[in-house]
C-alpha cells in the first residue's frame, strides 16, 4: 500500500514546474516552448522518465523561452481530461499555451533536450510585439 505522504514527497519538482488547472493556461501562454508530463505518481513508466525530465529542466533552467513542467492527472483530472491524456506518462509540447504535437522522442534528458534543440528558432514577429 502507498502512503499518501510518500507519494507525495517522492514527487517534489526542483526545476520542473507544477501545474494546475488555474495555471495551466496562462503559464503556457506566456512561454513560447513547453514540454508538459501528464503523470500519475503510481506509474512505473512515470517514475522512471520523472528523473530524465527532471535532469533536462535543470539544465536548460536558464533558457526564458522553454520549460519543462508537470501536471498531476490523480489531482487534476478535468485538466487531463481536456487534454485528451488516456495514458501514462503523456508528454505534450505546447507553443505559446497552444498544443502543438506529441512528444514521441526518447523519454532521457538527452531526448528531452534534443527535442527543443530541433525547434524552429524563436520568432519575435508573432507572438512579441517589437519596440
């Protein structure tokens, strides 16, 4: 049986931020490169990818225009549910709080990585008004 507790502290983020239904959509929007885990804390799958992602969000921390963040589907299942997650772990990237694609690389840091050096550079016309 798991504790509640345990469960719990086994899944603190340093980097990687947590999102909930009152934030989802406004910390997107506001971030031009998302890469968003959908987890359940029970999952294998899940607990073994949690490090990787970890590992790639402290080392691109510094990146203004990218995070890395995570959203609880046993806490905030309508969220999930509005974004179609049927399974776990499910990692979706977002432009600019717009679901762009499923994340379908390596669930390592490297992949994790490799996959925001692939973008397209940032566009500054689009979404930023220029001075």
């Amino acid at each position: 049986m798991k504790s509640d507790g345990e469960s719990e502290g086994e899944w603190k983020f340093n980097v990687v931020q947590e999102l909930k239904q009152d934030n989802f959509e406004t910390t997107l929007a506001a971030i031009e490169h998302s890469l968003v885990m959908f987890y359940a804390p029970w999952c294998g799958h899940c607990k073994s990818t949690k490090p990787h992602f970890e590992d790639a969000a402290m080392k691109m921390q510094d990146e203004g225009n990218k995070i890395m963040a995570a959203v609880d589907c046993t806490v905030e299942t309508d969220l999930c549910g509005t974004e179609n997650v049927q399974g776990y772990p499910t990692i979706k990237y977002y432009n600019y709080g717009s679901y762009a694609m499923d994340f379908e690389n390596s669930r390592t840091s490297g992949g994790f990585i490799s996959f925001f050096d692939q973008l397209p550079p940032s566009s500054t016309t689009d979404k930023k008004e220029e001075l």
